[in-house]
C-alpha cells in the first residue's frame, strides 16, 4: 500500500498545472507518457526495493564494530536501484547525464520513495542535495571530480552542518579550515546528527562540510563551505586514499534507524583535505539555498509518513468489526466495522486533512521550485521565488506537526494493535517524529517567519499569498457548497492579516517579546494556509461534480469536499481566541523566569 | 530525577488535604510521621530497584521461547521489593495482613514508582487490582485461597478482559464458562492484550477472566467475572499443578516494553479451571468498579511520564548553552542556556501545565476514592462517588492526551538529543503512548461521559462539580493575581455549561448524531477541569506569597501562579470556537461516509 495514485494524479494534474510544464523550453523534449512513466517507475522501484525492507532496517539498526559500518544488505540493493533508474540526476541537464525532468514531478516521485521506507530513502535524498550544492556553487572542476561519480550512484554525500556545541546556532559552528599550499585546505573538527555519515554502500562519501577559515569573522559571515570526500579522489576522478575523517560514532535513533546518524571527526591525525566551494565566507547563503530545498523535502517525508499512516488505518478501519453504534441495543445484530463509528471517522478525516493537505502543499512549493526556475518571465520566477521563501517555514513544519498527528491518530485507530510493532502505525510515528526537529526545528523556522520572511522583499511574498488567497475566495463565492467554505477561510484570512500587522509592529517595538509567541503565529499561519490548500481541492472537486462524475470518481471528488468542509469547520475553529493572545502581545511565555520552573 | 518532592508536599498537605485524613476512624493509628514515611520508601524503593533496569527493560524485552518467558532478573528483584515494603497490600486492613494506609497516599507513592520505570510497575500495578476485585466480591473462602499469597507478592494477578474479536467492545467476547460438578467451571477461549499474562516471577498468575457461562444472555448482561489460576491452588492455599492456561505468544510493543502482553488461551484442553466471582452476569459490574479505580491509574501513570518528562526537558534546557536572544546580535557573546529562549520557555511552560496539573488531577480524584469509602458521612461519601464517576472519563483521558503531549514536548525541547535513544524522552514518550489506549481507549470514555455518566443519579456529579469550581471562583475573585484568572475559566465554564446543555438535548434527539462529536466534548470539559485544578493551585500560590515566602518557596509558588495563568490564557483560548460547532451540532464527522475517505 504506497500513497493514493489517483490522489497523485489529482494533484499534479488539476491542483497543479504539471501538464503545462511541458511547454517550457526545457521539458520540450517530453511528453506526458514520459511524465508518467517516471512516476510509474518510482513506484515499481519503491515497491520492489524499498518497501519490502522497511520493518527489517527498523528492526536491524546500522552497527559500528569500531572498524566498519554494517547496514542490512537491501539497502545498497535499494540504493543501486534507485541510481539505475536515473533519479540520483533526474533533474540535471541531459548534457550532464540527467533527464531534465521538472522539480515537482520529481518530488511525487520521492515521496513514494519515502512511503516505501523514509529511512532507506535518507541516503539518495542527502546525496542529491549534497550534489545540487556542488552543482550551483562548486567550481568546474570540484564539478567533474566529484558529480559525475555522483550522479551514477558511485559516490554518496551528507550535509554536515551540526556540530555538538552548537546544535541549531550555526554561527558559532568551530570546525576550522587551514589553507594548506596547494589551494586546498585542512578541515578540523567534529559534526554530529550527520545522516549517512559513514556506511560502505559507495565508493566514497563526499561530505559538504560548513567550517570557518582560521581568521575569518565571528558569526555567520565567516563561515565557509567545503568539500571534503571520505577518500581523496584523483583529478582524474579515480579515488585515492582515506582522507583524514573518522567515524566517531553512531546515534541510536528512536526511529529513521536505517539512515546511519553518525557524529564524524575532521583532522584527528593532519587534517581532512578538504576543497573550498565557491567563495571563502559565504558558506551559509550557499546552504541556506540548499537547505531551503531540503526543508521542502522534509515536509514532504512528513506528508509521505501521515499518508501511509492514514491509508493503513483506514484499511484496519474498514476490516474491522468492532460494537454497534449508540443506536443499537441490540446484542445480537453484527458487529459492525469500526469506520461506522463516528469518531473513527473523526480521526479518519483529521488524518485525510493532514496527510492529504500536506501532501498538496509540498507540492505545491515543489511547483514554486519549478517555476522559480524555469518559469516563463523573470517576474513569475521572482513572484514563485518570493512566495516560496515566505511559505517555506510552514511547509516544513505544517507537515511535521499535523502529519505527526496523522501518525499518531492511526495508532489511535488501531488501539491495542496499532501500539504493537506486529502492525506498522508505531514505526511510522518513529520515523515521522524526527520531522519537526531536522532540517531547523519548528522554534527556528517560526522565528525565520515572522522575524525575517515576512518582511524580504517588502512583504511580497506576503502580498503574493493575500492575492493567490483572494483569487481562490472569489472562485469559491460562485459555487454553492464551497461557497460556505470559503466564507470559513475568508474570515481565517482576515484574522491572519490582523495578527501579522499587529506582530509586525510588536516585533518592532520590542524584538524579543515579540517574536515570544512566534511558534503560535507559525501554526495559524500554516492553518489558513493549509485552509486555502483545501478550498482550492474543494472547487477543483464540486466543479467535478457538477459535471456529473459519479462511481469512484464520485466518491473521489465528494470526498475532497467533504474533507474540505471538515477542515474549515473544525481546524479553523479555534484560530480567532488564538488570535486574540497574539494581537495583545500576551507575554506569559515571555515573562516566564527559569528558576521559577 | 523522581518527581518533584516539593511538589508532592504541595499537592498532598495544600492543594488536598491529606492531613485530615488522620481524624477518620481508619487511620487514627497512623500520624504524619506514618504517611512520610510511607512515601519515603516508595520514593526510595523506586530509586533503588526501579529505575535502575527501565532503560535496559526496554532494551531487553521479556522473551517466549515456546516453553518460558524471561524478563530482565531486575524485575523480579523489584516486584519482590515491592511486596517486601508492604506495598501490594497497603490499603487493606491490618486484619488483613495490610497496612490500612489511605488511598490518596498510596496512590502519591505509585507515582513514584511509574515515574521510576512503568512497565515493571505493571506488574503489582494489575495484581493489586485483581485481588481488590477477589477482595470486594469474591467468596470468603476465593479470598483465602488468594489473598494472603496475593498480598504477600507470591502471586500475582491479571485483568483479562479484552479478545482478539472484540477490543473494546466487551459486549461481544466469546470466552465460555462451562459449570463443572464441584461448583467450579470450565473455562474456554482466548484473551488478548493480557499484561503480565505469564512470567514466571511469582509461584502463581490469577487472572480474572470475563466469560459467558453457557446460556447466558447476549451483551453486557450475560459477563461472569471468574478467578482462573495459571496453576491450580489447593484449598489450603499450596499451589498445584498446572490449570489449562496456556501462553499463546507475546505482542511486542512501541513502549512499555518489559511488561509482558500476552495472548492465552484458556481450554485448550479439557477447560481451564475457574471459580465465579460473586453473581452470575454481574461480571461486568464487578470489573468496572475495578476499571474505574484502574483508569484513574492510567491517568495517574502517563501524569508520572509527563512529569519525568517534564524534568528531563528542564534539566537539560538549564544545562545546554545554544545561541542568544534575537535582541543580540554580537556574536561574540556566550551563548545562552536555552531556556532563556522564549519558545523554549512555551514549551516548558506546556509540560508543566500538563504534567503537574495531571499529576495534581489524579491525585484530586485518588482522594474522591478516599472519600467515597471513608468520608464521615453517608452524603459525604455518596457525593464523592458522584463526583468521581462523573469526573473519570477526563481524569483517564486528560492526562494521557495532553501527559503525552508534555513528553513530545520534551523530545522536541532536546531537539536531535531527544530523538536519540541515549537520553530518556523518546522511551517516556513510547511509554506514554499506551496511556491513550488501555483501559478504555479516548473514543470510550468521550462516549461514557457524554452518554452515561451526565445523567447518572439526575446529574448530580455534574452539580456537584460547577458547584465546587464556583467556590473556587469566588475564592479567586479576592485575589490580586487569581482574579483575572478566575474570570478566564468563568467564561470557559460558562462555555461548558451551554454546551453540556445543548449536547443533552441533542443526545435525546438523535443519539448516533449527537455523541458524534463526544471526544471534542471530553475535551473541552478536560480543559475546564484542569483549568480548576490550576486556578485552586494558584490561590494557594497567591496567599503563600501574601504571607511574604521568599527564595526558592517563593520560586515555587511564583512558578505556581505564573503557570496557571499560562493555562488560562492559553490553554482555555481554543474553546469558544469549538464550543460554537458543538451547540451547533457540527455533523461534518456524522456525515462523512466511508467510501468518500
């Protein structure tokens, strides 16, 4: 059971456009068999090579003897396979050995990788993101060292960021890098969380290391990216010995077990070689952009997780019989299967709104990577770029959270067996429950929000989402059952766009008490966000049904709109006594004393 | 880390009155000395044998060979522990062999030992239930046989209620009792989710087994509640050979790993020996009067977790320097200890309303089980039965939903640490998560609150319980601090009055309609629940720092107050929305329909 293809060919090819990707220069080359084929192929090779392990990896975590990483042995047959079908460079050029396939394709095909087995999936996702990074930043030449073995799979990659005095404060990252005489440098120091650190799949690992340049400012403007392979590689791209970087240990997770967490050490004996990637000091701008990206995936692993759980759930749902509704007295009429019970149900359509909701949304920014890139004028590229950076805290944490919640609610539905690793609801909250806290935490991105994003480029992607909204309201007011729905939202807007200018200027006033309430702005953001994800589903799904469809089709389409009505009713519920907290500038987190705990 | 012992002095001595218990006739042996001192043992016998081995039980889960099970030996160390301090007895009578300690005492020195390491306490935890249920209803002559070896820890005991076709639907279970010659039975059939089914710590396992004697009515009216041995006892209470229960396999769990969840099959053979319990067909009766102490220990157990989790977090958030406030932009300053991060605080904030408000809830209803059996008048008594079976569903459910929340909090305050399995928040929250499930899943008690418990006796625990909260707000009004506070929760149970109200009538109406919206319901009066508990808490808070305390008594009671109006300012915020979709009779649930999803 991976994902809902026909919920995937909804979303790309009526919430989203994907279709008219082809009329852009670069997908020229393609059409829509193509397009489907590829996705075609994610599934088969998600289903074949990586679902199958998923329990097993859970269950037989990554060991370190001291001398060698051992991962069961379908790990690097799932890597293999998911580098034979090209997806390691789907989205490079054709001239350097990609498909030149589009962004948002690409991430419906990564979430079925992720639906598979999330764990397993951790190695090709932090290896693709490691080459985007020497892809955009690197000179030519690190570039025909080291992708050409990466995007044939030869070579895996890792960000290291993390390091275990800092955690999330990047700034006061310590790893240091000394220029050594022939350009390039000796790295020293030591990172921690690095996901696919060390393992013995590749050939060689290429790390994409954030260090400071012994002299260079304090802060986040002296740090500097670095590409420091596990074994040196040759200018002819053949590789040579190890290079001076140790596995000092693995973390034990509580789930994602099959990605190895690792904590590595720089420059125990001379010095890790390591290679400079574009200028000295503008490390963190190279990895944010990197990041960015990565935070789109993180949300979409969290929707990909919340998916799976629902589908189960609702599977068990279906199954099983359990009591009789409130109604019936009678003992001996038939159990009936516990879906009929309305708060089964309830749970069921709180895990559709999420699972399905955040499915869409990472989409949707996916499209926006897409069109940021390839977009047809330099205005709809900088409009999706600006929009995107605005929403990118919320895609990442919306999902997190509310796809947590699905994970969460699909134990619930199972009770006494979704609490047992015999069914797979627990792993999946394991797994999912990593998602608010990597790739910056919820904190972090809800102070990024209101403390930066809100306010780049003079508020346009705050303008961008307002007018996209407006747009959608007005669609909804023609239509009889979204008509309503729309109200809902429309009044969710409005108490959004009370809440950001009053926190605009409090954050003005005074920055630390008002950035205090930060998270809660995040989470009503994300709300009217998802909210607006939702009327557009719903207007897509009763246009369809005024159109007659019926059947599954029906179902389908009544389904999107009913969700669509619970999700106004009840997850836009509480957001104005919330609102009401934030436009006061309530104080009592920030008023809190430590030592009054 | 074991709780926080200030703080069981405040909810023991200041927010109960446990003092006063000394004047009832049952305890005039005792003095304060006694109570201490009692709880002094069980804080030092859950540091010594409990919490040593709850990692390493976790790690370490009890094992099925085919023939044994094996635990961890810490295990039975503990249990024998234990009993030795007289604890699995400790509410009896001294004529009894027990210690004739109050309930609400007892109940204080559990969590300790939940918070020390739960899945061990699951052990005398089900064994004090069983043989309270032998102790109420159970012939003189069962109660020989059993009790004193119960009492003295050789045997131990299950609940064994739930079947592999039934979950929570006890209505349905199939297992058949069968009249034997010598006025015991013949029991056949299999259980399912059976903790501490079989081990082999003690000489014996009594389960108390529901089943259907043969030609019973269908439904909940045909259950006979039966003491059926692992091994057969002798009437001189020597143990015998092995009865016809057999190990069927152990369930492997997310959490709570080293209590044994068992399948057992009763008769595989010639029928598994049993003896009834009081009445034919009043087994369900018996065993919910026994459940509804036991939910209250739910309750009190994910209370335990949220406060474990709550002071790790804490811990940990004091210790760990990491980045500055948004106000400093120097980067050469030191970094901060991240509690001074706001959203750090917030989350902080949470777990202390939820932990100590849960753990100050079940302590609040363990001296309502007090009162009910030793209050000094026959009204005093009937009243506090009232109150607490009106109150159950929230004392089960609150502190598991929102204990559960404080112990994600927790793993996301230690961010990539608390993913870790080498710190302790991700096993609390595994732990934590069964709170939610046993004993009567969420959905269960919201349909037991709204459908039954509202109305027992013409309501008159719901009397009862606005009359007792009104009491408190007027005591608040008087308050500098409180009376702002008193206001919040006046609205919010001004809420819950509209909407109790219209939900009654709406239940007559259209009972499959009108209990579909039952778990918000449950939630919403969990909220003004606590909401009371805090504002009582915060009045003494308020009058101690009248009275002038300073330094750390002053600290405490700061904390008090300040988290109690965290909790009415935030935690109350959400209601007015959802109580509009409840008085309005929100169907979005009801409608929803299961090929839609």
């Amino acid at each position: 059971m991976l994902l809902n293809e026909r919920d995937f060919q909804f979303l790309l090819y009526e919430f989203l456009d994907t279709q008219a990707l082809l009329e852009r220069e670069r997908y020229a080359e393609h059409d829509r068999a193509v397009f489907d084929a590829t996705l075609t192929t994610a599934r088969q090779v998600a289903a074949e090579f990586f679902a199958p392990h998923n329990h097993k990896g859970d269950h037989n975590e990554p060991t370190f003897d001291g001398e060698r990483v051992s991962l069961i042995p379908e790990t690097k047959a799932a890597w293999d396979a998911f580098a034979n079908a090209g997806f390691l460079a789907a989205h490079h050029d054709f001239a350097d050995g990609g498909l030149q396939l589009p962004e948002v394709l690409l991430r419906a095909c990564m979430a079925y990788f992720n639906a598979a087995n999330i764990a397993t999936t951790g190695y090709p996702f932090l290896s693709i993101g490691a080459a985007n990074l020497i892809k955009s930043f690197a000179s030519s030449e690190l570039q025909q060292r080291f992708l050409p073995a990466m995007f044939a799979g030869r070579f895996s990659g890792t960000m290291a960021l993390t390091e275990p005095g800092q955690g999330s404060a990047l700034g006061d990252l310590r790893t240091r890098a000394v220029p050594a005489s022939d350009g390039s440098f000796r790295v020293f120091g030591q990172k921690m969380f690095i996901s696919g650190g060390d393992h013995e799949m590749t050939e060689n690992i290429v790390h994409l290391v954030l260090a400071r340049i012994e002299g260079a400012p304090a802060g986040v403007k002296g740090i500097s990216l670095f590409v420091v392979p596990k074994f040196n590689v040759n200018a002819d791209g053949t590789v040579g010995p190890r290079n001076d970087v140790a596995l000092a240990g693995l973390l034990h997770k509580m789930g994602y077990r099959n990605t190895t967490s690792t904590v590595l050490s720089f420059g125990e004996r001379d010095g890790a070689v390591g290679y400079l990637v574009g200028e000295a000091n503008k490390g963190l701008a190279y990895m944010f952009q990197m990041m960015n990206e990565a935070r789109i995936g993180v949300g979409l692993g969290a929707a990909s997780l919340a998916y799976q759980s629902f589908l189960h759930a609702l599977d068990y749902a279906r199954e099983r019989p359990q009591g009789r509704l409130a109604s019936c007295k009678d003992p001996l009429t038939r159990q009936v299967p516990i879906i009929e019970h309305a708060d089964v149900r309830r749970m069921l359509l709180m895990q559709k709104a999420y699972a399905e909701g955040s499915m869409a949304l990472c989409l949707y920014a996916s499209s926006l990577v897409e069109d940021s890139h390839t977009g047809g004028t330099e205005q709809s590229r900088g409009d999706a770029a600006q929009l995107l950076d605005l929403l990118t805290p919320m895609v990442k944490t919306w999902p997190s959270r509310y796809g947590l919640m699905a994970s969460d609610l699909g134990i619930q539905i199972l009770g006494g067996a979704g609490y047992t690793r015999e069914y797979p609801l627990e792993q999946l909250y394991r797994d999912n429950r990593l998602n608010p806290i990597h790739e910056g935490t919820e904190s972090i991105q809800a102070l990024d929000l209101l403390g930066r994003k809100l306010g780049l480029k003079g508020g346009r992607g705050y303008a961008l989402f307002l007018e996209k909204v407006g747009y959608s309201l007005q669609q909804a007011s023609s239509l009889d059952e979204c008509a309503p729905l729309g109200q809902r939202l429309a009044q969710g807007l409005a108490v959004l766009q009370d809440v950001t200018a009053s926190l605009q200027l409090q954050v003005a006033a005074h920055a630390d008490l008002g950035l205090s309430n930060a998270t809660a702005y995040l989470d009503l953001f994300g709300r009217v966000l998802v909210g607006w994800v939702w009327l557009r589903q719903a207007i897509l799904a009763e246009c369809a049904l005024q159109r007659g469809v019926v059947g599954d089709e029906g179902d389908f389409y009544r389904g999107k709109l009913h969700t669509a009505r619970y999700y106004m009713e009840w997850e836009l519920a509480p957001l104005t006594g919330i609102a009401q907290l934030l436009c006061a500038g309530n104080s009592a987190c920030h008023d809190m004393q430590g030592r009054w705990f």
